[in-house]
C-alpha cells in the first residue's frame, strides 16, 4: 500500500517564491526578446498593483482587475504593449471550484497565459471531467487561450511538463 504524497510546504505561500523564480526561468527562456517581470501578487488587488508598477498604461480596462492572483508575470515589449501571465497555486488537489476562480479571473484580464498548479495534481472529479471526458471546454476563457492544469514538482522546484493538461500545451 503506497503512502500519501507528503507535502513540503506549510501554506501556499511557502510556494510562491519556487513558483515565482520557475515562471521567471520559463518566461525569459521563452520570449528572450521581451523584457519580463514576475513578481507575488498575492497580498494585492490587481488592478492597484498595476498602477504601483506602471504597468496600467498597458491595459485599458485595467481598474477592472478586482482579482488577487498569486503569481503575475509581465511580458513588455520594447514600451509599445505588455501581455499578463498568471499563476495560482493550490496546496490540495486542484478542483472545479478552484478552476472556476482562475477561470473568472482570466476571463476579466485575458492574460497571455494562465496557469494552475498543485503538488498533489488534480481532483478525481477533475481527472474525470478533463481526462475521462475530455472536457477541454472549460479551460477557455478566450478563443485561443486556455488555463493549463498541472503538478507542481517540489522537488525539481517546477511544473511536470507530463502532468500538464491539456496535452501539447506548450510551457
């Protein structure tokens, strides 16, 4: 009989700086021609936080952003536009409703791209739903871009590109 996984971190937030520095890692590796920013969000309304940063000049619609993400990353490019990246940590397993809160929050600001991870992976709901059922539908939040669901390494201090869902999304 195989144990339990054991979780290293106390809270979420104990997560956030692994977290921060991995989306820092992957994001100037990725887009190496744009300036990136990657910061903990979590104790802070969105939309305040862009206007302390200056980055509101890049989101019109900005002081809609009555959301509080865990992780933000910013991708400038060269003054003329930004995108967002999110990320929300989850200790448990991730389930629908915590889904559906990231799921509102991109549909509000439209990030680039949109993450949710855990270390102890998905739900058995969930693992139905997108699995099973193949229920890829519910991770859109605009036509083309999507929330990806996966397991937060603890040890490698990273996503596991094999847990990632949907297949083939790219990191």
């Amino acid at each position: 009989m195989m144990e339990e996984e054991e979780i290293v971190y106390k809270n979420e937030r104990e997560m956030y700086p692994y977290v921060k520095s991995w989306l820092e890692r992957m994001l100037r590796d990725k887009f190496r021609n744009k300036t990136v920013t990657v910061a903990d969000t979590s104790r802070k309304i969105l939309s305040k936080w862009l206007f302390e940063q200056g980055y509101h000049r890049y989101f019109k619609d900005y002081q809609t952003y009555e959301i509080e993400v865990d992780i933000t990353g910013i991708l400038e490019e060269e003054e003329e536009r930004a995108d967002l990246i999110f990320v929300e940590c989850k200790l448990g397993k991730i389930t629908l409703r915590d889904l559906s809160q990231l799921l509102g929050y991109s549909k509000v600001a439209n990030p680039f791209l949109s993450f949710i991870i855990s270390p102890k992976g998905i739900s058995d709901s969930m693992n139905l739903l997108l699995k099973i059922y193949r229920r890829h539908d519910i991770l859109y939040y605009s036509p083309n871009r999507f929330i990806t669901v996966g397991r937060w390494d603890e040890e490698k201090r990273e996503l596991d590109p094999s847990s990632i869902i949907p297949r083939g999304a790219c990191i």
